[in-house]
C-alpha cells in the first residue's frame, strides 16, 4: 500500500509503471507504422536485466481487448492506445512551445521519458527532469553513452516535498516562460498532494507558460481489462499491484477545471481524434476505456496569447 513518505527504485512500485511506458513505447517505434520513435525506450527496459520486463516489452501483443483478428494487438488494448496517443500529444505539445519562443522545460516525475535525447530543441533550451534519486540514477547509468540534445539537468526530489526549492537551486527562472509536462503523473498524487502540485506550477509559472498532462478516471478501465493486465503481467513474470498505486478520483480536483479557475487557458484532447488523424484505426474495444482518459494543455496568457 501508498504511504505519504513512500519511495521507490525504478523497479519497485510507482517506479515500475515507468517501465510498462517504456516498454510500449519501445513496442511501437518498432512497428512499421509508427507514430514516434523512441530509440531509448527498449535500452532502458533492457537495462533492468530482467527478463520479466523483456519478455512483456516483447509479447506486448498479449494485451490486446480481445481474442480474435488485429485486436489482439497493443493497440486493440485501450490503455496501450492512450499511451501512445499521448506520447504523440505530449512530442506536439513541446513542439508548439518552442515555436512560441520557451526555452525552458520542465518534466514533472519524468521517470524514463528520453525526450531530452530524441527531439529536437533549440540553442539555449534548458530542460529539468524532476524525479526519486534512484530513478534519475537509473536513467543516467542506462543512458551513460548518450548525449542529450539539449541542457538537461536533474532534480533529484520527491514531488511530495520541497520539490520548488530544488528546481530552484539548478538554475530555473521563474521570470520566464515554461513548458510543464505531468505526464502519467496525477493518478498517484493523493487529491490534496495534486491540488498543492498544481498551485506550486501556477506560482513558478511565468505568463506565456503552459502544462499539458493526461489523468485517468476511475472509469478508464473495466473489471475485465484490469484482469486480463494482471494474468500478461504475471505470465511474463513481472510483479507488481498496480490498482494499489492509484489514488480514487474521488478525493481529486478535475484539473481542467483547477486550471479554469484560475484563469488558464485549457484545451482538451481527445485520445481517439489523435489516432485516428494520423491514419490509426482505433477498435472500438479500445475507444470505451480512452473515452474516461483526460488529455489537455493550460495555457498562462500574457494577454493575446492561445494556444
């Protein structure tokens, strides 16, 4: 079970989830027709030395919605197809910010995302990953070889603590406009945790900032997805609870609605439209469950700004 001063390697617990989207996105930049490529995301599942991870990185195809025809693919399952959809949303998303001028970039519990590595950014961008200290190790071990395409620098912090303090101290600039990312992130913040992470991002934000984040509600996922998740897992010999590393949607704040109300502009997207306009066929197995999926952006204008 979650307690408030919980932490984890990238193997244990919330750490864990990083590798499941890892190992989907290594799944689909590897198919012919795929919509990214993330060429670190298999040599970072790799580099756990775990079979049980390797072999689910493998046999993704075993998560399908069902048993017959194409749907027995990732991308008949309706969570394999947000995941991917909104790694597509997220890459745009950064790419519209730095049309607009922000060289600053923010990757709240950025876990395994190696969008430092393989986007391409500007002279100038600094991007700061904020995670648990033994993820970031992790990462840098994995990723010793590599060269980041930008000034990443890591904040090694617990979300739940002085995080602000420590972004602070590796040179952010709260006077200039920042790119937020919270990517698969809200669901294991209690609600109060969410609604201090949200006011901590609205204060260092300066105007023309934005966030773009994804937040499942409890209805993203039937009793028979959740079952059939749990017997792939355990065939593949990867161990870990997932349904005890959520937080309830009950005790949380819509965030497109916390971002409303504070006056940010909100834009919502949908995980199905970002498919099916770049030529995905999404079964309608999987579009019930991404239908419960929130994707949006907010946006801090400066007065004529949109999104």
């Amino acid at each position: 079970m979650r307690t408030d001063d919980d932490s984890w390697d990238i193997t244990e617990s919330v750490g864990a989830t990083a590798l499941g989207v890892a190992a989907i996105r290594a799944y689909e930049s590897g198919q012919e027709d795929a919509l990214f490529q993330d060429p670190y995301a298999a040599k970072l599942v790799s580099a756990v030395g775990s079979d049980g991870w390797n072999n689910l990185m493998s046999g993704m195809r075993n998560l399908g919605d069902s048993e017959q025809g194409d749907d027995t693919d990732l991308r008949g399952w309706s969570m394999g197809s947000v995941l991917i959809a909104r790694t597509v949303y997220f890459d745009e998303y950064f790419a519209a910010a730095v049309r607009a001028g922000i060289r600053q970039i923010v990757i709240l519990a950025a876990g395994l995302d190696a969008r430092a590595y393989r986007l391409e950014w500007p002279s100038g961008t600094r991007i700061f990953e904020l995670d648990q200290p033994k993820v970031l190790a992790f990462k840098a071990r994995a990723l010793a070889d590599d060269e980041p395409a930008a000034d990443r620098r890591e904040v090694a912090v617990d979300l739940r603590q002085d995080w602000p303090k420590a972004l602070l101290d590796k040179g952010f600039e709260p006077g200039e406009p920042t790119a937020w990312l919270a990517e698969g992130l809200l669901r294991y913040l209690p609600g109060h945790a969410q609604d201090k992470l949200l006011e901590q991002v609205a204060e260092l934000s300066a105007p023309g900032s934005r966030i773009a984040l994804n937040l499942g509600t409890d209805k993203d996922m039937a009793d028979q997805f959740r079952e059939r998740r749990a017997k792939v897992m355990a065939d593949a010999g990867v161990k870990i609870d997932l349904e005890n590393l959520f937080y309830p949607w009950e005790d949380r704040k819509d965030p497109r609605t916390w971002f409303a109300m504070h006056q940010w502009l909100v834009t919502e997207g949908d995980p199905v439209a970002v498919l099916e306009d770049r030529g995905r066929t999404v079964p309608e197995t999987a579009k019930a469950g991404m239908g419960h999926h929130i994707l949006m952006t907010a946006l801090r204008p400066r007065g004529d700004d949109t999104l």
